[in-house]
C-alpha cells in the first residue's frame, strides 16, 4: 500500500477559503505597477507646471522692469567702492536720487496702507501663494528689486512664519537673488505691513555679494547637524548668527520640497533668534536668506554715525546714500565700523 499526503504551506492558520492562483499575484502586480507609474507621471507633470510658472514669474519680473512706473525713480548719480580693511574684499556705496511720488490730493489716514491691492495695482505682479503677493519696490535701490508681501495686513513686527518663507523661496529660485527682512524701525523698516524684499545678485560687481566672501572665509571645525550648522561671521564682532546649509539641504527648490524647506527655515529662524536672546522680538533685527546660508543681527539703531541709514542690504555689502556729502564722509569710513555703529557688541 502506498500513502500519500499532501501539505499547503500557509501563514497562519485560516478559515476555508478559495485557492488563490498566480494569475491573482500578476493582476495584483500589473496594478501596482501601473499605479507607480500615475504616480510617478503626476510629480514629473506637477513639477513640469512648477518649473514653468517659476521660469513665467522671472521673465515677467524681468521684462515688466522697464515698463514700471519706479523706472524713473531710479537714478544711480555716482557709485565707489569701499575697501574692506586687510581683505581682498570692496563693499559698493551708491549715491541714488530718488524722484519722489506725488502725494495724492486727499489726506492719508493713519489706517493708510500702501501694499493694499488697489493702492498698489501699478506695482503688482503675481500672486505666490493664497496668502503672499510679488511686487515691486515703490522706491527701488537697482532695478528688478521686488517686494513679498502678505495680501492681508499683518505686522512688520510680527513673527516670520512658514507662509512668509514659503512665498520667499519661490522668488528666491525664480530670481538669482537673496532675500532680506527688515524687523522693526531700528532696522530700518519704514512700513508696518508685513514684507520681505529680493535684489538680484547681478546688482553686484561681477555678482559677488560681500558678505558672501565673507561667508566663505568664515573658518569652522563642527559638522552639519541635520542639514544646517551654526556658526558667526569672523569678520563681524557684533551680536549676529551665521546658519550655513549642507549641500543640497536648500539649493534644490522643488514643487514637493518647497513647503517641507519653507517649514525648515520657519525653525531655523527661531533657533537664530533664541540664540540671539530675542525668541520674543523685543529687539529689531535684520536677516538675509540665500540658497546656502541664513544670516540674523540684532539692531540697536537705523543711522550710523549720525549719516548713513543702514537696513538689511547693508549688510551684505551695499551701502545707499543721498548725496555726494554723504558718499564722501562714508568713503573716509572702515564698512565693518559703519555696521558696529547700528548693531550691539557681541
């Protein structure tokens, strides 16, 4: 007599059930598949739509340049350069007539705000996002010079948020341009609703930022922590954070990235401030963002040595002035000493 027995390997002990055969696991497989690749389609065609409506905004930013009103209100009269003491490094100094708006017949209230949609509808250009607007500067230091600004009011003085950033890092890979924020009238905010400005980097001399060889310069022996490092500028002996990204961490801006860098920044931006004593914005304070690097300084004043207003461009390297008096008395100055005048020892 012969025996036979028959075993069906199984996971677990289960009901009675039908077979499944391996005609199951290919349909089951194929549909996989098949969804992998919708899947696959629809982030390459949403980034596609990315791409192109960054390319639209740095056209139209662009080419709407010499069609806007504030053309004309642009008028370098005279630029030099200001050596940077012991370093191969100049900082520019620009002397810039600023032809002044009419004012409007009717008296300005004090609710009168200058970024509302139908004050500023010359300067408009697009909108970022549900909560952010692009404009241009009423009153710009070189051309293309841009404004992101809240389309519903909220204060200068109030915290930078991930919207904030959110609506910055796309003018920011739109534009070759850094980014700069104003935090109170110590820092030379002359505007109580919400804005963040962009220069394009080619407002530079062969389009080096100073403060961005000064970056580079910095020397620092602690490794990246999660993408970013804290450190200081070693030319700078006042109160300021230096947040250096890791290759990579900021440079790709990509339509499924953008709100996860824009949250990143938002906590980079309150780790700087607590490192600075003003996680409560009880002081003013400025801030540049490019794609490499995060820089926070605290101010103590808007004028330095009673001449000179300095915002957050001065910073990286570019000092404004109003006249040949002004340029002169600058020209006589060390730049670094022009920045400690405004800011707290460190």
């Amino acid at each position: 007599f012969f025996f036979f027995f028959f075993f069906q390997a199984e996971d677990g002990i289960r009901d009675r059930s039908p077979s499944r055969g391996l005609g199951d696991v290919y349909k089951r497989q194929g549909l996989e598949t098949v969804l992998t690749g919708i899947r696959s389609l629809y982030r390459q065609l949403t980034q596609l739509k990315f791409q192109s409506y960054l390319q639209l905004l740095s056209k139209k930013i662009r080419s709407n340049w010499q069609r806007n009103p504030n053309v004309e209100r642009l008028r370098v009269l005279r630029e030099d350069a200001l050596p940077l003491r012991d370093r191969n490094i100049n900082f520019s100094v620009k002397v810039i007539a600023t032809k002044k708006y009419e004012e409007p017949k009717e008296k300005k209230s004090v609710d009168y705000d200058p970024f509302e949609r139908k004050v500023c509808e010359k300067n408009y250009l697009a909108s970022l996002s549900k909560t952010h607007a692009l404009i241009y500067n009423k009153f710009p230091l070189v051309p293309s010079h841009v404004l992101v600004i809240t389309k519903e009011m909220e204060r200068q003085t109030s915290f930078i948020n991930r919207n904030d950033f959110y609506a910055a890092l796309k003018v920011l890979q739109a534009m070759n341009c850094f980014v700069f924020f104003n935090g109170g009238a110590a820092a030379g905010s002359s505007q109580r609703h919400k804005h963040l400005q962009a220069i394009p980097f080619d407002s530079f001399p062969n389009c080096n930022m100073p403060l961005n060889a000064l970056v580079e310069a910095t020397e620092e022996n602690d490794a990246f922590v999660e993408g970013v490092k804290y450190t200081k500028v070693d030319a700078f002996k006042f109160k300021h954070v230096l947040c250096k990204f890791e290759r990579g961490f900021m440079s790709k801006i990509s339509c499924g990235s953008i709100e996860k860098q824009a949250k990143a920044l938002e906590e980079i931006y309150m780790e700087c401030q607590r490192r600075l004593g003003n996680s409560d914005l009880h002081l003013a304070y400025n801030f540049i963002l490019t794609k490499n690097w995060f820089f926070v300084v605290l101010r103590k004043s808007e004028v330095a040595l009673g001449v000179v207003k300095i915002n957050g461009a001065g910073f990286t390297g570019s000092f404004a002035v109003g006249s040949e008096e002004e340029l002169d008395f600058v020209m006589r100055q060390d730049p670094i000493q022009i920045l400690q005048a405004v800011t707290f020892p460190a």
